[in-house]
C-alpha cells in the first residue's frame, strides 16, 4: 500500500483547513444580522466633574476625537448654533467634520443624535449619518457611550474613562470581520480617542468656556 510522505499531508491539510475555513466564513458572512460590542477601559487622574466640562463643550470634540476638524451642534436646518449655545444636550444633534489629511475628497461628516447625557457620568451618541457612507454601508446602528466610573483598581487614577460602543451589522463584510476579529474590527470605528481624552489638557485654562449660565 502506498503511503503519504510528509509534504503531501502537510499539503493535504492545509488543503482542508483551508476550505474549511472558507466554508465556515461563508456560512459566516451569509448569516442573520447580529449586534455586536467593544468595551474599552482607560484609567485617568481626571475627576468627572472635569471630564464633563471637556466633553459637554461641543465645539472642542476634535480635539479627542480621531481625525477631527470641526464639530458643532446644529439645529433642525443643519445650522450651527450660536457658541453660547454649543453645550452638550440630550436630544440635541452635532455634526462633525473629520479630515485625514491627505487628498480633499478623503474628508468627511458625521452627523449624531445624543440619545443620552447624564452630566459628570455618561453621554450616548448615534451616527445617524455618513457622508462618505463607510460606516453606514456597513452597520445600520452605531452607537458611542463613554462613561465617568469610579476606578476599581484604586491608586492616583481614581476615574475610569469606559468607552462602549454598539453597532448592529448590515454587510456580509461586517458580520464577518465582526466574527473573525471583532476588538480589532470595532475598534477601528470607534473615533472618540479615550487616550488624549484621559490625558486632556485643562479647558478652563487653556481653552476657556463660555460663561456658565446655569
């Protein structure tokens, strides 16, 4: 009987693993819809109360934001508001402009609906547009959280900045990369950069607020 040498079943096997592999990322890709989650943890020295001050002024997204350029809160005409009037709300509606700095045409905007702001603990915030329709191709709810948590670890970073972000697939590509490696997949479309925003600079100061009206 004749046998197999060894770089015939080595052959052999990658053979099958690789149409196995195929076959699985086809069952994959031509699944249901799912939901899919990424949840990042970042320590900071940071109180909340701070954090807050950071995130609620609209206009300074860009500066922890990947990519960003302009942010503004706008009203039922895509206008911007007056910058006394540039304060985060629930309900409210901001449009942000993102430029990678390469050719013009790679530019583009992102519009959010805040679903949820609690001040000094939590903001939630839904793409419910995409000039460039990259993301929306690809999942048809988009949900960012970023959360102000006491730091369970303890030590001098006594706040945990959380980053939670939500999305459910709507491409064969985003179910399979979803699968396949999703903390690398999702990780990729969540733009709020919690790393500079740990690490942000003092806004009364360095970048000074409209007077507080209440």
């Amino acid at each position: 009987m004749k046998t197999l040498k060894v770089p015939q079943v080595l052959g052999l096997t990658f053979v099958l693993l690789s149409v196995g592999c195929l076959s699985y990322a086809t069952v994959v890709a031509r699944g249901p819809d799912v939901d899919l989650t990424f949840v990042r943890d970042v320590p900071t020295k940071l109180t909340p109360d701070y954090l807050d001050k950071v995130i609620r002024e609209v206009p300074r997204w860009p500066d922890w934001f990947y990519l960003g350029s302009k942010a503004n809160q706008i009203d039922f005409r895509g206008m911007p508001y007056p910058l006394q009037d540039q304060r985060l709300v629930q309900g409210g509606m901001i449009e942000m402009l993102f430029d990678p700095h390469r050719l013009e045409r790679d530019r583009f905007t992102l519009k959010y609906q805040v679903l949820d702001y609690v001040p000094r603990q939590k903001m939630t915030i839904r793409v419910v547009f995409d000039s460039k329709e990259a993301l929306t191709k690809l999942f048809d709810r988009i949900d960012w959280t970023i959360e102000f948590l006491p730091n369970p670890y303890g030590g001098e970073e006594k706040t945990m900045i959380r980053g939670i972000e939500t999305v459910h697939t709507a491409h064969w590509r985003a179910r399979l990369f979803g699968k396949l490696v999703p903390s690398i997949f999702l990780n990729q479309i969540f733009y709020p950069n919690l790393l500079t925003l740990s690490a942000i600079n003092n806004p009364d100061t360095v970048h000074p607020f409209p007077p507080d009206n209440g």
